[in-house]
C-alpha cells in the first residue's frame, strides 16, 4: 500500500493544474471506491427485489452516488442523519456494515433494524443514522427536533436532514425551517434534487423549481451544488456544516443529480424522454470521477479495475450475507409495537379465534 499510495502521489504532483491536485490521492480514491460500492450494492439489491427475495418498497440512491458520498464525508462520526427512504447509500457510507444493510432489506434478524424495517426504514444507533422515513417528509419535524436537543444540552453535534424535492411543498418543510431558524438550531436541511417529484417534474410541482431559494423566506442562508461532483458536495456540506456547528446557524443545501432509475425498482421511468436519459446517463458521477481520477493521474486503469472488482466482492458478500441470516421468528410479531408494556395489548394473529 505504501509504494502505491507513493506512486499516487508522484504522478498527481507531475500533473500541474489539475483540479484534484490540493485532494490527497487516497482520499479521492476511497471515494471512489465508496461509490462504486454503493452503486454494486444497489444493483445486487434491484436484483434482489425482482427475485421476490426483497420485499415492500425499494428506492435506490443510482445516479446519486457523488452526492451521498460527499454529504457523508463532511460530517463525524458523532452528527446525526435523518433521511428520507431512499437511504441504503447513505446508510453504508455512515459507516454500517453493507452485509447488515442488504440484510434488513431482506427482513432478517442481523439487518439494522433486525429485519423490521426493511428498504425504507433503516436505523442504527450507533452510527447516529435515526431512520428513514416512509412518510415523505417525515423525517424533518423529528431532525429538527434532535437539533433543538442538541442546542439544550449544549452539545457540538450537528444535525443533517436529506429529503428529496418534493418533500418542499409540504407544511412540516415550512414549520420545520421557520423554527430552526428563529431559535438558531444547529442543523443542516438537504434536498436532493433528482427532477422529479417520482414522475412529476419539479418545473410543475414547485411554483419556485430553484428550491435553494426558499430558505431566503426564513432569513436562512441556502445554495445549490451539482450533486454529481463529490467534492463539490463535500465542501458546500462540510462549510455548512462547520458553521452549524459553531454558530448554531441552520441552512438549506440544494444538491442535483438525475437518479438512473425510475422512483422505485418497479417504476420503469416511462415519463422520461430518450434525451432526458441519454443526458442523466451522461452525467454520470461514477464514471465522471473515475475519468476525472484517470486525467489527473490519481490512479490508472488497472487500479481502479481494482476496486471496482473489489466493491462488487463486497456487494455480493453483503446477499450472502443476508441470505445465510435467520428470519425472525413468528413469535416476535408483535415486540416492538410499544417501547414499554401495555395493559391489554393483543397479540392475536389473523387466523387466531377472538374468544377461546
């Protein structure tokens, strides 16, 4: 590792002017090697769902992959994230193991959420990712209500919500930000703007299509970053970020990116046109980091071969995984319906009489 990570290095100083030239070669790659991990996860778990080894929903982070690495890599490990229930990239790149991932989208005991919440509902304490969220929008009433605990413990955490676009025309977007707003609460509100409210164009859901430009209604900074450039995500999040963090100053970040796919695995995307796929296909921030690591000497073409072999290992060990893990038990239906006992609480299953 040692010779290559030198190798790396002579051959990004020898590139002058480069873009990449103030990033540490290993980072760039490790970002690289996040994305096409998450990119081969999500592809084993489309594969999954039309096998019927998946059930419920399943929405993938395809085509968003810059943008999910890059929110990531601008927080520690001690913020929090709630995100909405296109969440599996984000869950791996928080730092959850992908075998537990795949396994919780295959309703086993050794998932994230021990194979209760499935595809759209993924939780793990400690990695501090608390939930996605089926209900759109659902997720920004409760961030912001763990920003204002934060700020009443007297904490350094910081808050990040990710949301998609069309979770801004619902009423929890507008009370969550005017609140976080007047009481200074140290969260950070992402939308993850792929175009489309699931087939309907933001142009004709959002009388405002910039949507950055709503944090302005509440005195709150906003801007908009193309999503399919990792590092431009990274630092747009990290500054943010930063100053929640030290000013208690919330903000409203825009990233766009195409998803590849339709809104869920059983959406074939017909409502695009062959123009409007060729050009997401096109922007594809995968292969555009990987050209953009070649260009600039960061790693040739045998290197990243490397890792893409290597993150399709992984993303097949992640179904082994899951596949090898046990089904919950039928007798554990019914535990977690309430965090503490209740007097009268039934557990009768369909098929069971009323009265014995």
């Amino acid at each position: 590792m040692a010779t290559r990570t030198s190798e790396r290095a002579r051959r990004t100083s020898a590139k002058a002017g480069s873009p990449l030239d103030a990033e540490d070669p290993e980072t760039l790659c490790e970002y690289f090697r996040r994305m096409v991990l998450i990119r081969r996860f999500e592809e084993r778990a489309a594969q999954g769902y039309t096998q019927a080894k998946i059930g419920g929903y399943c929405h993938l982070n395809l085509g968003e992959e810059a943008t999910v690495v890059g929110l990531m890599a601008a927080l520690r490990p001690t913020d929090y994230l709630f995100a909405n229930y296109r969440e599996h990239g984000y869950a791996i790149a928080k730092g959850i193991a992908p075998g537990r991932v795949m396994a919780e989208l295959y309703g086993r005991t050794t998932g994230t959420s021990k194979g209760w919440g499935g595809s759209m509902h993924m939780f793990d304490r400690d990695t501090r990712l608390l939930g996605g969220y089926g209900v759109v929008g659902g997720q920004v009433p409760l961030a912001t209500g763990a920003a204002l605990a934060i700020d009443y413990r007297g904490g350094d955490e910081v808050v990040m919500c990710q949301m998609g676009d069309g979770t801004t025309n619902i009423g929890a977007f507008h009370e969550s930000l005017n609140i976080a707003a007047l009481w200074n609460l140290p969260i950070v509100f992402v939308i993850v703007n792929n175009g489309l409210g699931m087939g309907t164009v933001v142009e004709r859901s959002s009388a405002e299509p910039e949507l950055y430009k709503r944090a302005a209604a509440y005195r709150m900074h906003g801007e908009r970053v193309d999503g399919n450039d990792v590092l431009a995500v990274r630092e747009a999040a990290r500054r943010l970020v930063e100053r929640a963090r030290t000013e208690g100053r919330p903000a409203l970040l825009e990233t766009v990116s195409a998803r590849l796919k339709g809104h869920s695995v059983v959406d074939p995307a017909r409502y695009r046109t062959e123009a409007e796929n060729t050009a997401a296909r096109d922007a594809d921030p995968v292969a555009r980091l990987r050209a953009a690591l070649i260009a600039a000497q960061v790693a040739d073409e045998d290197e990243l071969a490397g890792i893409e072999t290597d993150a399709r290992a992984e993303a097949d060990a992640a179904v082994s995984f899951a596949e090898a893990s046990p089904h919950p038990d039928v007798s554990t239906l019914f535990d977690y319906t309430y965090a503490t006992p209740v007097a009268g609480d039934s557990r009768r299953l369909p098929a069971d009489p009323l009265f014995r």
